[in-house]
C-alpha cells in the first residue's frame, strides 16, 4: 500500500488518523505527511520509544508492560488507542517491534489500530535488514487501514 493512494481516500471519507511510534520513530509519519494534502487528514502523531514516554503520553499501563513488555500485541492496541484519544482522531496507527540487527527476537513486530469499534493488534514476524523491517513495517501499518477504511464502506 502506497501513502499516496491511501491519504486521498482518507480525504474523501472526510476522517482523521494520528500515529504512535516506537519501531518506526516517525517513519509512518512521515510517509503519510510525504503526500500533498495530507494535512487534511493526518492529525499528528508521537515518537513514543521509551516505555515511561508509551505510559506518560500514550497511557499505556505500566502493567502492560511489566507483564507483557513494550513490544506485545496488549502495548500496541494501548498505543493505537492513546494515539486516538490524544489526537481526537477516528483512526490512529501504532508500531512497535525489534528492527535488530541483533537480538533473538529481530522482526516482531507488532501494529496496533484504534477506531470507533476498538483497538486491535496485528503480529508479524519480518525479516531483513534493520532498516528493511522498519520500512516494511509501514508499508504494512498502511495497508491495514486501507482495509480498515474499505471495511467500513
């Protein structure tokens, strides 16, 4: 899914997306502020990479992520879901995950989408480069709410 087909169908449901960050530090962000006219959609979005910036701006319980740790599909659905209130937006986007290069867990990744109905968390298992999973990761977070947006007419 590319930003430049997805933010002119935002527009023309007339609804608003935000973002929270870990993974893709504000690549999603960026990708999506790339296209002309994306201020008609787009709120705003929040670089969140560490878990007191998750629980403070995003009000992910602290919890969350003792018990199950900032890279889990319960802390991606809290993300999506504090980016949505925080920003008053009808959609918003969350990624969190291990880019690597090192690590065992290098490409889970996880992405959270918050709307009207709920928040839900979507778990991939990725693979490549460090800049490769997190450009992936995009990619994906996109054509999860274009599906979204299609679903609900």
């Amino acid at each position: 899914m590319r930003a430049e087909d997805l933010v002119p169908r935002l527009i023309e449901k007339g609804v608003t997306l935000s973002t929270a960050e870990s993974l893709t530090a504000g690549l999603l962000s960026a990708e999506i502020c790339n296209v002309s006219g994306a201020s008609q959609c787009f709120l705003g979005g929040l670089c969140a990479y560490q878990d007191h910036i998750k629980a403070n701006m995003l009000s992910v319980f602290p919890e969350t992520l003792e018990k199950y740790s900032a890279v889990s599909a319960p802390c991606a659905r809290q993300m999506a879901k504090g980016a949505r209130e925080k920003f008053g937006a009808d959609y918003a986007l969350s990624t969190t995950g291990y880019a690597g290069p090192t690590g065992e867990n290098v490409g889970l990744v996880y992405i959270g989408l918050a709307s009207k109905d709920g928040a839900r968390a979507y778990r991939l298992r990725l693979q490549g480069s460090r800049q490769g999973i997190r450009k992936m990761t995009v990619q994906i977070a996109l054509h999860i709410l274009q599906k979204e947006i299609e679903k609900n007419g």
